[in-house]
C-alpha cells in the first residue's frame, strides 16, 4: 500500500466514513496540510476516531506539526490535519519551504517533472495530468483520511502511480473491485486494490489473471477497451510504439462475463481475434511513443471503437472507427479535438500528455491533456459507451494554474481549480460537477456548480487535490 506521511488515522473497522477527497497544500510557510471532504467537496462529517468540535475555536495558524485542529466553523467538523512524520524541521521564513524528510523527497523528487526536491514551488503537485484512474499519481488518501505514498518500485526507482494509471484499461466489469492493465505487452485483471504491485513486481504478482498479447511490443500502455454490454475486448496495437504505419485494431468476441474467477490467457488463446488494420486519415498520431504507445480505444455499446491519443505542440484528438457488422469496421471518421500549446508528452516529461479515466460505473470513459505548458489548463473530451458519442465536456486555455479531473458520483467527474498560488472559495477555488449520464451525440455532461463554502482557502501557495484512492 505504501508508506504513510500522516498518522494513520482511525481504524478499518471503525465507523463509516464520508471521507471522499482531501484538498492538500505540501508547501508554504504555513507548513505541509491538508483537510478533508466528503463526496460533494463540503467539510467530512465522519472521520474515524474524530469527534464534532462543540465550540468554535479559530485558528490563526495550522499550529505544530502532528495535530488536529477545528477550524473555526463551529459544530461542523473541518479540521486541519498536519504531515507529523513528513518533516523533520521548520519551514523557512521566505514562504517557499524546503522538504527536509527523506520519505518526502523521493515522493517530489522521483514523482516526475522536476529533478530536484528543494523547494514547494519546484514540485508541480497541483498541476493538471497528476490524478488519473487510480488516484493522484504522488500521494495516496485512505477513507480513513490519511495520506501516505504510493509503492516505490527497486526496478524503476520512482513511485508507481504513473505507470498504474498509464497502463489502465477503460472497462465496466460487473464488479467494481477489479480492473484491467495493458503493460508491457500483457492484458492483467486484477484487483483495483493491487496495481501498485503488479507495477512493483514487473507483472510478477498481484494479478489474477493475465494474457501475454501476440506481436504487441513493449511501449504499448492502456490500449485496449471492455465492454461488458457487448461481450468483447478491443486491443489497439502495431509493430512499433513509436510509428503509426502498421497499427492494428484485434477484436476479441462473445467472450464470457468477466470476473474474479476468469482466466485471461485460457479465454482469449481460445479465441481467434478479428484483426483490423488502421487507415489513418486526417487526424494521425505523431511518430512517438506519447501518441502511438498511448493511443487509447474506448469500446461502446453499438460496436463503434473511438481512439482518443494526443499529440504533443497540436492537439487531443478523438477519431471513430465506425462499425458496420459484426465483424466489419468502416473507415476512421475525424471526431473532436482539443487545440493546445505545450509541446510536451510522456515521450519527454512523464506525468505529461494525455490521461483517461472512467466513471466509477464503467459508462463514460474520459481523454484529457493539459493545455499549457508547465501542465496548466485542461480539456476533457468523454466519450460515453451507452450513447456511443464523444463529447467536449471542459475545455480552457489558462496557462498558471493546474486542473484536478476526479471521480464524482457513478457518473460523473469533477474538476477541482488548483492555483499556483493563494486561493480563496471566491476566486479560482470552485469546483464542478459533471454528469455525463445525459450525454448524447448531440448533448454535452451537465455542468453542476459545487463551490468551496467560505472558509476553504488554504492560506497558502500551490494546493491541490487528491481523492480517496486506496
């Protein structure tokens, strides 16, 4: 699971928590905190072992570092919980903190995008593309409100929640404890709860199953795509990660419902795929291993196929492979697209280029990118496997402060503001909710507003979000 940075709070067998997401600020003169939310971003009301405060009591500054403290909204329960263990010294007068624990060091220094710890506005936390399917790719949250680091892996010598994410395959399995992973060169089911290991281990433990992929070579991440509806599995694939010339579309059908007991390698070796090869036209992936190796399907509900991959300095796109038989695809029709700026993908900054994530029920499957450089700004293209359509659902152009896209509800996500600065609820502090269940060819997810109540700002530089993910 990792190593905890805060106090492992409560007990697993202790009350039901509404402990949904925590908004965290790792740097600062103010210190390293954080406080909790439940599934509507409101203050957490059932924290393991944590009692309602019965007076206001205001707090002027987030004290030493180890305690609890309410907040001063009265009876409400919104404390402020400190990184005890994380730091191993006071945060310097200039306001830009040095992390002094070793725990935390390698969690900013191996976590991507920069190579030095140093400093808190060094460390990129609250930029767009740092949470994806299996949370925040830095820093786990338990429901039990505690933040502790992802696994570290011997063989990649950095945190592992990058790889996880890159390598989750877009799939509605009946049972939402598990999950799909296509990683080097092999489809893995295994339990939501264990991609960390598969990870660590190099595909040697944690999974239930797997399928190593016929001429897939190494290079090809999270391409692939289930649909439960349907009954069959898509693999996206070529003969290199890095060139477009040569891609295939396998189709694998009438397999039977997937679940813990199923055994990929006997199911799929039994079936012999319909192979399909890519024509591009338009729309085409750039020669590298951001928009080949991370060209991602999405398997709806009619047998369309969209890809979604993004390429660097250009744009995400979305194209459709439109199906007319059972066995029969037409030709790739060019989608949506989000325009960008940043020239930079996972071929060249990992935790950089496009994401996915899909809706906690497996109906809406989201590509998204940052906008700008640095990872500021977001677009979320979803497309929505029931209504086979893919739409714009957020899309903007600001190039400081980060984007948050998390799970909210069954279907829907949200996008949390992450500032580069200072934030307060009146400002760039809001939220949004979007239900992507209405979506169709011609209606976009419905934008619901879920403003921070008053008193959410942080007092402090760069925060960010993180949902419960383990």
């Amino acid at each position: 699971m990792g190593r905890y940075l805060s106090n492992p709070l409560g007990r697993s067998d202790g009350p039901v928590s509404d402990v949904r997401y925590a908004v965290c600020n790792f740097g600062g003169s103010g210190g390293s905190y954080y406080r909790l939310l439940d599934g509507d971003f409101k203050p957490a009301r059932q924290i393991p072992n944590l009692a309602p405060a019965m007076t206001p009591i205001s707090v002027s500054a987030y004290a030493s570092y180890g305690t609890v403290q309410p907040s001063g909204l009265g009876i409400s329960l919104d404390p402020v919980f400190a990184l005890g263990g994380a730091w191993s010294g006071p945060a310097n007068t200039s306001g830009t903190s040095t992390y002094y624990d070793g725990a935390l060091q390698q969690a900013i220094n191996f976590g991507g995008a920069t190579a030095a710890p140093s400093t808190s506005n060094s460390n990129y936390d609250h930029y767009t593309g740092r949470c994806g399917e299996f949370g925040h790719d830095r820093w786990n949250l338990d429901n039990r409100g505690a933040i502790l680091l992802p696994q570290r892996s011997p063989t990649f010598g950095v945190e592992t929640k990058t790889e996880a994410n890159d390598a989750f395959v877009n799939g509605d399995l009946a049972d939402g404890s598990l999950t799909l992973l296509l990683w080097n060169g092999r489809l893995y089911l295994t339990r939501r709860a264990e991609v960390e290991t598969v990870v660590v281990s190099n595909g040697v433990r944690g999974w239930i199953s797997r399928f190593t992929v016929p001429g897939l070579p190494n290079g090809y991440f999270g391409t692939a795509s289930y649909n439960r509806t349907r009954n069959e599995i898509v693999i996206l694939g070529g003969s290199s990660a890095t060139s477009s010339s040569g891609m295939w579309l396998r189709l694998y059908r009438n397999l039977p419902v997937l679940d813990e007991t199923s055994n990929l390698e006997t199911i799929l070796s039994a079936i012999t795929p319909l192979e399909v090869a890519i024509t591009w036209s338009g729309w085409t992936p750039a020669a590298n291993a951001e928009a080949v190796g991370g060209a991602t399907p999405v398997l709806t509900d009619n047998g369309d196929v969209y890809i979604g991959f993004f390429n660097a300095g250009t744009a995400l796109y979305v194209v459709r492979l439109p199906r007319t038989g059972d066995t029969t695809f037409g030709a790739l029709v060019n989608a949506i697209s989000f325009g960008v700026t940043t020239s930079y993908g996972r071929h060249n900054a990992r935790g950089s280029g496009m994401q996915v994530m899909q809706t906690r029920d497996g109906s809406t499957v989201a590509f998204y990118s940052q906008y700008y450089y640095y990872g500021a700004g977001l677009g979320v293209i979803t497309v929505n496997k029931r209504s086979s359509s893919a739409r714009v659902m957020y899309a903007d152009n600001q190039t400081s402060d980060g984007r948050s896209l998390l799970h909210w509800g069954a279907s829907g996500f949200a996008v949390a503001f992450n500032a580069s600065s200072s934030y307060s609820a009146g400002s760039s502090g809001a939220v949004y909710g979007y239900d992507c269940a209405v979506q169709t060819a011609t209606v976009s997810p419905a934008q619901i507003v879920l403003p921070i109540p008053n008193g959410y700002n942080t007092g402090g530089t760069y925060p960010f979000y993180v949902e419960v993910s383990v």
